[in-house]
C-alpha cells in the first residue's frame, strides 16, 4: 500500500472546494493510497520538465499535481500530493514547474 503525503497548501484550498469536489478529492487520493502500484493511476503530462510530477484524476474538471519517488532513489512508496487545480491550470503548472 502506498502512502500519499499532502502539502499543507492543499489542505487551504481543499476547504474552498464545494462539497461535490471534495467527495471526488476524497475518492481519488482513497484510489491511490490503497493501489499496489499507484503509479499506473498517474498521468504523465506532456511537455513537463520535472519528470516526477504526475497528475491524478479527481473529477473531469480537476486534477491532483503529485510529485513521485524520484528515480535512482531508494526505493519508496511514498507521493506527495501538492496542489489541487482545475485540467488546463494543473497542464500549464506541470510545463512550467522546474525540476
């Protein structure tokens, strides 16, 4: 089972959701945290320059940026969740965000 750590900024705009968002926010991050390989529920963005960051479904509108175990490192099954955006917001972050 994978362990899914969330960034305190999350916590502040998970409380700004309505309440329908916040059920798939819940939904989602269930999803992955009891996936044997919640990498495979992951999204790779195009065009990113942080090969870490993947995106997670949450709804048809929104998406979870997650950064993944790095590669090279030792082995872990820990991700972090680190924002919540709408799809076109979550793309442009994941291009624009340094590795």
């Amino acid at each position: 089972m994978a362990r899914l750590a969330i960034a305190r900024a999350v916590l502040a705009e998970y409380a700004k959701l309505d309440t329908k968002v916040q059920g798939a926010v819940d939904a989602a991050v269930t999803r992955l945290a009891k996936h044997a390989h919640p990498g495979q529920h992951l999204e790779k963005p195009k065009h990113t320059r942080d090969d870490r960051i993947r995106l997670m479904r949450v709804d048809t509108r929104w998406r979870g940026i997650v950064l993944t175990p790095a590669a090279g490192q030792p082995a872990t099954d820990t991700y972090c969740l680190v924002m919540l955006l709408p799809r076109e917001k979550a793309n442009a972050y994941a291009a624009g965000r340094p590795s």
